[in-house]
C-alpha cells in the first residue's frame, strides 16, 4: 500500500506540476491511524470520539511558597471631624459673613431679573442660582468652606446674568 500511495503522489504531482505557475497547496498532515477509525477521512471533521482529549496545565510547583498575609494593623478611633473643616472661630464668623453678603448679592440680582421676560437658557441659569442659594443654606452648619462657595458660585452667575440683561 505504501508503494502505490507513494506512486499516485508522484505521478499527481508531475500532472498538476508540469507547465504550471499556480502555486499549489501543502497537503494535510498525516492522521495517526492509532487514532483515527477506518471509516473516517483525512478531511472529515473530528468527532467526540477522534477529538484529542484536553490536557490540564502542569501543576504549580510545590516550592515556591504562598506570601505570607500582610500584618494586621490595630484599628484606630476615626476623627470626629474633617480634615478641611478644623476652623477658627473667627475664620467661622468671616465665612458666614461672606455667605450673608454672597446671598445677598444673589436675591438682589434675581430680584431685578424678576419682571424681565427669559428664555430658555436664562430660566435655567435662574433655577441653577436657586439651586446653589438652597444648597448653600443646608451646608452651612456642617461645612462652612463648601456653603462660602456655593454661594458665591450663586452671586456671581447671578451678576452675570443681570450684566447679560442689561
């Protein structure tokens, strides 16, 4: 069988390879026939019982050792205050000044928008200075520096608004 296998490949080959400038295609690897039953073909697509069974990864080396858990720091009590927040008393006065005279500036300047016609864009800016007046009061007793600025915020995109009107 070998003989005559290795015949027609030769005799293939000189037909097709004679005179022609196609480039030809590699033949397909060889099928184990250990594996393979005598009913299959070399281009049949495998089957669960042709299929190679799956081989698990190599298993890991015994020698190298498992870091050891980082050490357990003890808890510490959690402040009672913020970092950012540890003020003066007199720095609390000026902030809540500076809020007062902020929301002022504010209420005055919607107050003049008040009987002007708006449209869309400057409604919303008007619903945003409320916004930020409102959330302004709220913090003001749990973190005077973000109410100092909220107002402002507040103040300013009202000033702009009314200099946009005039």
């Amino acid at each position: 069988m070998r003989r005559s296998g290795k015949l027609a490949a030769v005799a293939l080959v000189s037909l097709l390879g004679s005179g022609c400038h196609k480039k030809t295609l590699p033949a397909p690897p060889p099928v184990p026939t250990s594996q393979a039953p005598a009913t299959a073909t070399p281009h049949a697509p495998p089957t669960p019982a042709t299929a190679r069974p799956h081989t698990a990864p190599p298993p890991v080396s015994p020698t190298t050792p498992e870091p050891a858990p980082p050490p357990q720091l003890p808890q510490l009590p959690q402040p009672e205050f913020r970092l950012g927040q540890a003020l003066t008393p007199e720095e609390q006065r000026a902030n809540n000044v500076l809020i007062d005279r902020y929301l002022q500036q504010a209420t005055q300047a919607l107050a003049s928008i008040g009987s002007h016609r708006l449209s869309n864009e400057q409604k919303s800016s008007v619903a945003q200075i409320r916004g930020f007046m409102d959330q302004a009061r709220e913090m003001r007793s749990t973190d005077v520096l973000r109410a100092r600025s909220l107002a402002e915020r507040a103040a300013v995109l009202a000033q702009d608004l009314l200099s946009r009107m005039k």
